[in-house]
C-alpha cells in the first residue's frame, strides 16, 4: 500500500502529517509495548492511548476532551507527596518546551484512590520540517519494584535499630563486670592463678567493648548521627594513639611493627580518635591475620596533596575474589583452610566510613592467600600547623590512680549490679560513698550527704537524671558538689543536655575504671 497523506488532526492518532503507514506502524507498536503509552496533540488534547494505559489510569479518557489535557489520570503526585497540576506533568512539560523528559518518575492516583508508582518518558514528536505536532509518553509501572524497595529500606532501618539497641543492651553489664574485676584485684590476696583468670576477664571485656562500640559506630554512621570533632592535627599523634591501642595484641603475637614516618610533620584536618581508631583497626587486623612472630609495617608519606598511610603485613593475605568486597558490612574472605580469628566483619566497613568522612579513600591490596595484605589510605593534606595545640586528656591506664584524697561520692543508678559494683570500687579506694537507685532519692540524699561528687545514670525512674541534678544544683551544698552525668549516649546532643542540666562532667557507659578514677584524682586534688 503507497503512503498517502493523513489530516491533521485525527481522533486516537497525533496530529501532523504522518503517512498512513507511519501512522499504523507508530501505533502498531504503542499497542505492543509492555507499558502504558498515549499521544497528545501540540494543544495537549490525547489523541490515542493503549491498553496498558487504561490499566494504569484506571479510567478511560475521552479522545480530544479538553477536560482531559495532557493525561489521562485522575490525580498527580510529585515523589514527595505534593500534588502536580495536569499542565505541569512531564507530557505537558514536552510539548510546552519542545524537550525530552525520560524516566521522571510521579505518582498517579486512579479515581478510586489507589496509587501507583510510574517513571514517564515523554517526548515530543515532530515533522520533517521540526514543526511540533504532538507528543508521546510512554508509562512504566515500577509500584511493585517502589514497595519492594520501600520494604527493604524499612528492614535496613529495623536492622539499624536493633544493631544499634542490642550494642547498647550489651554496653552496660560490662560496667559492673570490669569495676568488680577491679574490685577483687583491690581486695582479696590474689594468687597468681586468679590473677591470670582475672586479666583473661580483663583483656576479654575490653575485646568485647571493642566489638560493641564498633556496632554502635556502624549504626551511628549509617543513620547519619556519627560526628566528628576535627581540628587540626598532625599525623604522628594519630600514629601514637594507634600503636598505643594495638601494641598488646602485636606484642601478645610476638610480631615485630615498623612505623615510619616522614621527617617533616604532616597536618590534617580530623578527628584525631577517629583516625586513630581507622589506624588501629587496621593494625589489629594485620596482627590477627598474621603469623605469630609475623612483620608488619605502618607508614606514613606525601603524595600531592594526599597523606597516604600504609598498614602491610606477612600475613595469611586476602583471596583475590575477596578483595572488591572487603570493605563491605559482615564481609570476611573464606578462612575455610584457616582458622577463624572471630569478629563480626565490620571493622573495615568502619574504616572505609571513617576515611570517608574524613574526605579520604582506602584501597585493599594483596598477591593473594598467603602473601600478605596491604591498606593504603589517603587523605587530604594540610600545609599548616595547628594555631594553638589542643590540651587532651591523657589515657592513664595504672590501676591505682583514683586513690587520691578521699572524698563523698554518691551514686545513682537504677541498675543495681552497676551501681553495688561501682559503689564497691569507690570505697576500696578509700572514698565515702552512698548508692541509691532513683532519681528522687538521689536528691533526698544528696540534701543530708553532702556528697562532694555525684555520679548519676539519665535514665532513672521517679526523676530523670537531668531534672534530679537541677534539683541537687538548688540546694545549698549542690551549688558546690561536681555532678558527673554516666550515660549510654555519648554525642554531642547528649553532651549539651547533660551541661545544660548542671553536669560538669559526662562520661559515657561502660565507665572505664581508669578513667573515672583518673577524673576523679584531677579534681580531688585541686580542692584539697
Ligand atoms: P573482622 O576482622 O571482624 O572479620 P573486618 O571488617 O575487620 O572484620 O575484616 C573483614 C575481613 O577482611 C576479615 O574477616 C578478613 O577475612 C579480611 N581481612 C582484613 N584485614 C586483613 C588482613 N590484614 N589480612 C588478611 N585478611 C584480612
């Protein structure tokens, strides 16, 4: 059949002068698409719509109805919920600017209030000439792919959740479990076998504090409530903090660590802790997937712009097939031929986060089983020195550091064996000490005790910890006692509520024996 010349405006057809056979085979294949599809002339008026798009619509326009300009559907919602008028829909955005919009995605709503999810792809349609004389809008229903993904999202974010309440669930018996080591190694006469098994429960709750603070982090990183405090630093004192942390665990291995370090200093701009943190992992994990007796290397050197530190071991190595995925949550390379060294897979996950926030990258090389492994990161240099140094807090980690003057400490605690447990401590360490349990008893007690230093939980019954410390700041003795907030949530938010009610202090669970008894001694011995 020979081509002939169409009128211009034919009802279910766009306008202009297609050819008949132009026209069959446009529409031919309109019909067989697998997706809703309509034509509209250049005034917007629909002049053709398939099967697919009825499903869709869940109605059926009249052709060439003015009512029903540019679509065919009851109602529009932009992905955000706020509703789109019918001349801003994307066939009308292509005929009205003569433009391509391919796979926008908006939400129809049918006339009996159901919604669906599609992406459009409208274009314009021309003659040889350019003229506009319509368009089309192909309509592609991806509810079913939006529910699925909408369902994974919510059990990611469940995930989270539970990651994030289990990790702090976990948090807290290992409070009472390290004060009461610290106790019976205060009290008794201990025998050299006791001592042994209390350093094993001592160097195993520290491991587990560790693996739990981790999954606190991931779940703080991927809910995006992780902070930083950068400030300028150098590089080496990361280092320091580093090998300080690790040191144990490569001396426990017998392996030998190399650091070196550039002689010039190099600045960054971070969160010494953190980095420091990203440093360690990588050193502990070289020493546990190392040989006793192994090499491992961490180094430090400029590359343009970039700091780039190195963490190598002679360990057992990475399995080529394992590297792309290794930075990946609870991704561990097979170890069927060796034996497992236990970890719950996201310390490198970590990593790659932390190096991220910090506007770096790492990389994960290795020859393969057997040949050792190699982090490098980068991270963006600084050509200046920190203006004023910052004054940190040293670590102290002797045992008896908190027999300083002795002084009436309260405790407040609804968690019993916490509070006994710490109670206990602080007395062997020759202070006056009263526990209670609530919030409302707390403050009856510091009225009679007087105490010098509080150490109170948040989360209380009676009273909330805030609202009982503002009640201690009131009485004539509080004014003077230092109030130290000991709670499970450690960021900056939590910070600012705990000054905000009156702490002077806010330390987070588990308490560090060392660290509190550190704190303690500095502000003993500045009011004697
Ligand atoms: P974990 O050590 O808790 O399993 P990580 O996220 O730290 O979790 O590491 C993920 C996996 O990467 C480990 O299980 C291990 O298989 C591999 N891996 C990490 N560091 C090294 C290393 N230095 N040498 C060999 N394998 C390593």
């Amino acid at each position: 059949m020979s081509d002939q010349t169409i009128p211009r405006v034919r009802p279910g057809l766009p306008s202009g002068p297609l050819t008949l056979n132009g026209e069959l085979r446009f529409r031919g294949l309109l019909e067989k698409l697998p997706a809703g599809a309509y034509t509209c002339d250049p005034h917007g008026l629909i002049t053709y719509f398939n099967q697919h798009a009825v499903q869709l619509w869940g109605r059926s326009p009249r052709l060439n109805d003015p009512v029903d300009r540019f679509c065919g559907s009851f109602k529009l919602y932009a992905l955000d919920g706020s509703p789109i008028s019918h001349d801003q829909c994307w066939m009308a955005l292509a005929l009205k600017n003569s433009l391509e919009y391919n796979g926008h995605e908006i939400i129809i709503e049918r006339p009996d209030g159901q919604r669906c999810t599609t992406l459009a792809y409208a274009n314009p349609i021309s003659d040889e000439t350019g003229r506009l004389v319509g368009a089309v809008n192909v309509l592609v229903d991806i509810s079913d792919r939006k529910r699925a993904e909408d369902a994974l999202k919510e059990a990611d974010r469940s995930k989270n959740e539970f990651l994030a309440t289990l990790a702090h669930e976990l948090r807290n018996p290992l409070a009472p479990i390290r004060a009461a080591v610290k106790i019976l190694e205060l009290k008794a006469k201990v025998t050299p076998d006791s001592r042994a098994a209390l350093e094993v429960i001592d160097r195993q709750t520290r491991q587990m504090a560790r693996l739990i603070d981790d999954l606190l982090d991931i779940a703080r990183i991927t809910s995006n409530k992780l902070e930083l405090r950068k400030e300028r630093i150098q590089l080496r004192e990361v280092f320091n903090m580093a090998v300080e942390t690790s040191r144990p665990l490569i001396d426990q291995r017998g392996q030998k660590l190399t650091v070196k370090t550039p002689a010039q200093p190099i600045y960054l701009d971070g969160d010494v802790v953190r980095l420091a943190q990203v440093v360690s992992n990588l050193l502990n994990n070289a020493a546990k997937y190392t040989e006793r007796g192994g090499q491992i290397w961490l180094t430090a050197a400029r590359r343009g712009h970039d700091a780039i530190v190195t963490v190598r071991d002679t360990g057992i190595g990475i399995p080529r097939e394992s590297l792309p995925r290794i930075f990946e949550m609870f991704t561990q390379a097979d170890r069927s031929s060796y034996q497992s060294s236990g970890g719950l897979g996201i310390g490198l996950t970590l990593v790659k986060r932390l190096v991220q926030m910090h506007g770096g990258n790492i990389m994960a090389h290795s020859e393969g089983t057997g040949k050792g492994s190699e982090f490098s990161l980068a991270l963006p240099m600084m050509d200046r020195p920190p203006r004023v140094k910052a004054k940190r807090v040293k670590q102290v980690t002797g045992s008896d550091s908190g027999r300083g003057t002795p002084c009436r400490i309260l405790v407040v605690d609804d968690n019993r064996d916490s509070a006994e447990s710490l109670g206990l401590l602080l007395e062997l360490l020759g202070n006056e000490v009263r526990v209670v349990h609530d919030g409302l008893t707390a403050v009856r007690i510091a009225d009679e005790f007087q105490p010098r230093v509080v150490l109170m939980d948040i989360g209380l019954p009676s009273l909330n910890g805030y609202d009982a410390a503002r009640q201690i700041r009131q009485q004539p003795s509080g004014a003077q006692a230092v109030l130290i907030a000991v709670t499970g949530w450690g960021q900056e938010v939590d910070r600012q509520c705990s000054r905000d009610a009156g702490f002077d202090h806010h330390l987070v669970k588990p308490l560090d024996p060392d660290t509190l008894t550190t704190l303690l001694a500095s502000f003993q011995s500045v009011t004697v």
